[in-house]
C-alpha cells in the first residue's frame, strides 16, 4: 500500500525532463537529443579522472530517460530526501496512523452550541437622565439555547454506481424558559450514479417524525448543472402539497469563472431567485501564472503582510417571494494566506435597506467572526466563537429601530479589532511561518549541498565547451545571445537571495540557431546543470539575453515552457532586417 501511495503522488515522467523535449517531439527528436547529451556526458569523452563519477551518474540517467525503465522514477519529497529507509518508514506509518485516526474522527462527529442573546438596546436609548449604572441594569438576556449534536455515519458500496447508508442524530436542546428538549433519528440513505451525467440521491426517516427527501442531479456538460429535490411528509401527503425545487447552475463564459444560478420553488413558500457570481483571483505575488499551470506547487514563502493572495467574489441576484421579495449583492474578499474573509451584504426589499458587514478569521481548530447588521428590525452586532466543533453566539441587540449612524460607529469595534489582530497576531504569525519556511529550505539545501554542489560544478564544466560554441556562433551572427541566467526562488527578497542557482552555462549550453527551448509542465531543476536550490519551494527562472544586439529579459516559473525569442522580439527584428535592406537596395538604385 505504501508503495502503491508513493508511485501514484510522486511517480514523474523523466523522458522530456532530462532530454529537454516537449511531450509532442518526435522519435527523431528524441534520438539527436540523446545522441548530443551521450557525447558529452560520455564517461569515455572525459580527461579529468575525478569528474568521471559525475559523467556517468549524468550517462545513465540519460540512457534511462531515453532507453525507458518504464520511463518513471520516483521523485521524494524534499523532506525526505536525505533520510534514512527506517526514517522514511516511520515517517508513512505515522501519516497512515493519522489519517486512521481523522477518518474514525469523520465517522461520530459531536458539536455542541450556546447561543445566548442580549438585549443592549437600553445603554443607547434610555434617557438622559439615568446614570450608567441604571443602563447597565436594564441589559437583559432574552434567551439562552444550549444545542448538542451526535451525528454518526457508515456507508457501503452495494454496486460501483450505487452506494447505501446509514446515519444517525441526537440533539439536545435547553432553552432558557422551557425544560430539556431531546430529538433523534435514524436515515437510511442511498446514492445512485445512472451515469457520468446523471446521478439519484434519496434519504429516508426512520423514526418519527418520518419524511423522505429525494434528489437528482443532471449535468449535461462541464459548465452546466441542473438539480431537482423534494421533502415529503407522509402523514401531510393528502394535505399540503409536498415542495419541489428546481434548480439550474450554468457557466457564462468560457474565459471567465462567472455563474448564473436560477432557483425556483413550488409547493409551500414559492419563490424565484436569480443570482449571478463572479469570482477574481488576486495575486501580487507574480506567482498566479505558475499556479495555474498543472503540476506546479501552490505553496511557498508567500508575501509578508499575508494579504497579497486571495479571490474576491461579486454577485448580485433577485428573489420574487411575495412580501419577502428582494435585490441583493454581496462583496466578498477572502485573503488565502491569512485564512481572512471580509463580506458585505446589501439586500433592499419592502421592509427598506438591510446591510451586513462581516468579518472571519478561520484556523485548523478554531474560528472568531463578527458581524453588524442594520435593518428596519434594528442594529445587531453578533460575536462567534468556535473550538473543536464547540460554538459560541452572542447575537446583541443594540437597537430595535433603524439607526444608519448607530449601525456605522457599531462596525468600527469589529473592524478596529480585526486591524488590532491582525497587526498584533497575524502578521507577526505570518513572518514566522515565512521564516520557518526558508530556513527549512536553506536546511534541505545544505544537507545535500556538498555532494550536490560538486556535481554540478562538474556538469556546469563539462558543459562550457558547447556553451562557448554555441555563444560563439550566436555572437558571429548576432542571434541569440545568453548573457547571464539564475535559477532560484520566484521572491525577489533578501531572505531568499542565498537560495539562488547560477545556470548561466546550461542554459548558454541549450540555444541552437538562435532559439531556446526548455519544456513546460515540470520542474527544470531535472535539466543537466540544474538542480533544486530551494526544495518545497515556488522558483522562477531568470535570463538577461540579448537578441538583434538588444538587450532583453525574461522572468518564467517553474513549471512553464521557455521559448526565446519572444515572437514579438523576432517580428521586430525581422521588420528591421527586411526595411535595412529595402533601404540599401533604394540606394543602389
């Protein structure tokens, strides 16, 4: 099993890597790359007998890249590279215990809630004449709800489309004026996938009060989806009509990621609503075209302040129900690195203009959220907190009629405490995590550095005669010239500037008849006079180069494709060379 786990997660095609082609090159292709790559790395080609080992350590990694070997190798991670084999292996016995243990976690999951509301409204609206101590005592508490929840669940594969289950829930409930409130019950459930397109789902009850809830789900492409579900009552079937709910998702641009959702409801409380969502990434990192590419890492150091990676989320909709009828839009930002939300709600309907400002800080463990709401109801400032699945709610009611000015000043306590955690907590939390992150790389790197960093001065040195030709010949016809090329991590910053490779030869050593190419979709660190400076780590590489006699550069992640010339860089050249010699024919006429 565990190796099954480790061929699946880091199993890597090394064929276009190590030979530098791209996945579509031919067989022809292929062949002259390994031929040009067997003579120089050749142990044979070699005078220096101490950089023998290093040309043929270079030798048979081509020969398996090119001859086969099932054309994979296994890839460690960087943390486990320069462990022992017993060390690896208690490493994987302690995930596996640990997903074990999440996974029996998963299956009896207990939450428990106190919601304990407050009525304030009298500090703000008593009288001028009652002294503080009077305000204070007319605060009361309007009720008191303590909420447990066991919920436990097992399900079987009866079929590859067909799944049963079965789950149960007890919930306890103490309200404040009434005695202890205890419900359960049992669902059995099914799911049925009719195909890659369709699929069933169905729950029922079975203890009272009994119902049946159905479900179905049909998406006719990647950008569609359409939902049909219903409860039904059986002891209320002759009497209401039991709700069904229609439901259509669908894509509205290819190029974009904005979805339209139509919902419409018949049955008991019919409406209509329409919502449109549009979701923007942000990154000023640099680093959000590498991330889009597949296979390359996501994580890294990441910014300073913590709030240079996000999305944000617009959306807008309607809702026809009768007298709850309504206009909505929300504004959402959600910054990645902080696990921080922001929200903003405006929603306007008959009762007048309702807003909700929300903010929302999530850990592994733990979450605090605070919100403002104004509405024609009042003003409300509603505090959570939750710790391992236990949740707080303190819902204040600072006022029972709409106050703008009361509503703005309530949201500057959340906001103010918001700015002074992340100032005090965040932030500095941040700056450790970016500070453990590189001294975990500089610590992969050093370990490895000394074996590592003589082969590749050996390979760097095996590479300069081709380099130099290669140079040469670009420098003869003014083509492509590599002035200087790093490789290292994509920030730019003092902390990671130890952790940045020179590679200036292998690339000078890679340009042929005024191009460079170096395949995209994995790293270039497998490339010969290349290697990981930064294990775990978002790198880009970096070229100064001049083309035509002009000076050009490029900055490229990781994992994208280097093609050099750019096109417009040729087109202009070509523009030049064509009119210089327009001009000089003109003159001979």
């Amino acid at each position: 099993m565990i190796g099954c786990f480790l061929w699946a997660h880091f199993a890597v095609l090394t064929v276009s890597s190590v030979l530098n082609v791209p996945k579509t090159a031919t067989q022809n292709d292929i062949r002259e790359r390994h031929r040009a790559l067997s003579v120089i790395f050749h142990p044979d080609k070699q005078l220096d007998e101490t950089k023998r080992g290093t040309a043929s350590h270079n030798f048979l990694a081509i020969q398996k890249a090119y001859e086969g070997e099932d054309g994979l190798k296994i890839s460690w991670p960087a943390e486990l590279r320069s462990k022992s084999n017993e060390e690896i292996v208690e490493v994987l016995k302690r995930t596996k215990r640990t997903s074990t243990q999440r996974k029996l976690e998963g299956l009896i999951r207990s939450k428990g809630s106190l919601v304990c509301g407050i009525n304030a409204s009298s500090l703000l609206r008593s009288p001028s004449d009652v002294s503080l101590a009077g305000r204070l005592n007319r605060v009361s508490v309007m009720n008191i709800v303590e909420t447990h929840r066991v919920k436990a669940h097992h399900q079987k594969d009866v079929t590859d489309k067909t799944t049963i289950g079965i789950s149960t829930r007890i919930t306890r409930e103490v309200p404040s004026s009434m005695g202890l409130i205890g419900t359960g019950n049992v669902l059995g459930h099914f799911t049925h996938r009719a195909s890659p397109k369709l699929e069933f789902e169905g729950a029922v009850s079975l203890m009272y009060p009994r119902f049946i809830i159905l479900k179905s789900l049909y998406r006719p492409d990647d950008f569609t989806t359409l939902g049909i579900d219903t409860e039904i009552i059986p002891a209320f079937f002759f009497v209401v009509r039991p709700p069904i709910t229609f439901n259509l998702t669908r894509r509205l641009s290819r190029d974009s990621l904005t979805d339209g959702r139509l919902t419409a409801r018949i049955g008991r409380n019919p409406r209509v609503s329409l919502n449109i969502t549009t979701p923007i990434g942000f990154d000023f990192t640099g680093k959000r075209k590498a991330s889009k590419t597949k296979g390359d890492p996501s994580h890294g150091a990441g910014s300073v302040s913590g709030l240079a990676v996000g999305t944000r989320y617009f959306s807008w909709g309607v809702t026809l129900a009768g007298l709850s009828s309504n206009l909505g839009a929300n504004v959402v930002y959600t910054f990645t690195e902080l696990a921080l939300q922001a929200r903003l709600s405006l929603e306007y309907g008959l009762g007048g203009l309702a807003m909700v400002l929300r903010g929302e800080w999530e850990g592994e463990t733990s979450s605090v959220a605070a919100g403002v709401g104004l509405s024609k109801q009042g003003v409300m400032l509603n505090l959570e907190l939750t710790y391992l699945e236990q949740q707080l709610y303190l819902p204040i009611v600072l006022s029972q009629e709409y106050d703008a000015a009361l509503g703005l000043c309530t949201a500057v306590l959340p906001s103010a405490a918001f700015v002074l955690g992340y100032h005090f907590i965040l932030k500095p939390r941040r700056r450790a995590e970016r500070a453990a992150i590189l001294q975990k790389a500089r610590l992969a790197a050093d370990e490895d550095r000394a074996a590592t960093k003589r082969q590749w001065e050996e390979t760097i040195y095996m590479l300069k005669d081709t380099a130099r030709k290669h140079m040469d010949a670009e420098r003869c016809k003014t083509g492509l010239v590599i002035v200087d090329a790093f490789y290292g991590p994509s920030d730019p910053e003092d902390e990671a500037q130890g952790l940045v490779l020179d590679v200036t030869t292998a690339v000078q050593s890679l340009v042929t008849n005024s191009q460079l190419y170096i395949a995209g979709h994995r790293t270039k660190s497998g490339i010969q006079g290349f290697y990981d400076p930064a294990p775990s780590f978002a790198k880009s590489l970096r070229i100064n180069y001049l083309f035509r006699g002009r000076p050009h550069f490029a900055d490229v992640p990781d994992h994208r494709p280097v093609v050099l010339p750019l096109e417009g860089e040729s087109t202009i050249s070509n523009s030049m060379a064509h009119t210089s010699k327009t001009a000089s024919t003109d003159h001979l006429v």
